[in-house]
C-alpha cells in the first residue's frame, strides 16, 4: 500500500528547488519549501546593477491554491538578502510566482478572479483558500475581467 511516507517530491523553480512538503498536525495548512541556490556572483543590484554580496536570509511565504479540500496551500521560499558594493542598499531576491502588490501566487489570484467572476461570495472564497478576505477583494478591485462584469451589470441597458 503507498502511503504519504513514501513520497518523495523534488521541484524547481527558476533558482529554487523544493524537497520538502510538511503538513501540520491539525491537517489545516501544507506548505512547500523552496531554497535558493543562487549565487551572489550571479546576482547583481536592482538599482545601480553593480556587485552584490550576500547579508544573510530571509524568507517569503505565498498563499497558493489548495491542494485539498479544507486545508490552505503554501509556497515558502528561503532567498537570501543582498547589499550592493556599489551604491549601499540591501534588497531580497526576487521570488516567482508572486502575484504583484500581495502575497498569493499569479496562479491563485486568477483563480480567485475567476470564482469572483462567476460570483462566488468572498467570504466562500476565503473558506476555500485561507486567504484573506482583503487579500480576496484587492484582487476584484484590480481584475479588469471582474470590473468591466461590475459595470455591465450596475449600468442600464
């Protein structure tokens, strides 16, 4: 019989990889680990794009589709911070799959435009996801999709 022990999962993701899936105990959340291995040679400053050095980690945790029903999806990804030798300021690497302006992946927040779209409650949304119901109505409010729906049907015809 196959069991969860026996899976083995590896994942990459531009200059991440993952070996690592948890779920907690009360099976409310699963979570992906990704690491870096990026190199500061090959990293340069987003600023002035001279030299960096690498000034320690930090990591970013991105809500993503669930996997199952009832338990919230996330994506964390270990980066490392960064000082230019230049210029002075400190940045993080950039992490993929973020949805710009939140902290949900590109894929989920289509996927949640799209339920909004067919006018599944936020609140439903949020039971569904784990995701924040602010989080949920940020990304309406920027879904042109969603918007011109809204307008079409608050105008007269």
């Amino acid at each position: 019989m196959l069991c969860e022990e026996d899976i083995a999962i590896s994942l990459r993701c531009r200059q991440f990889h993952s070996n690592c899936y948890m779920r907690d105990l009360t099976e409310e959340r699963s979570a992906l680990l990704f690491e870096s291995d990026q190199e500061a040679k090959d990293a340069s400053c987003p600023h002035c794009r001279g030299k960096v050095y690498a000034d320690g980690y930090g990591s970013v945790t991105l809500k993503d589709m669930p996997v199952w029903y009832g338990m919230a999806q996330e994506l964390t990804f270990v980066c490392h911070r960064y000082e230019c030798r230049q210029c002075g300021k400190k940045f993080t690497e950039e992490v993929p799959l973020r949805h710009p302006g939140t902290k949900v992946t590109d894929r989920a927040a289509r996927w949640i435009q799209a339920m909004l779209r067919f006018k599944v409650s936020i609140r439903s949304i949020q039971e569904l996801t784990g995701i924040h119901w602010e989080t949920i109505r940020k990304l309406h409010s920027s879904d042109p999709a969603g918007a011109a729906a809204v307008w079409f049907f608050l105008t007269d015809h």
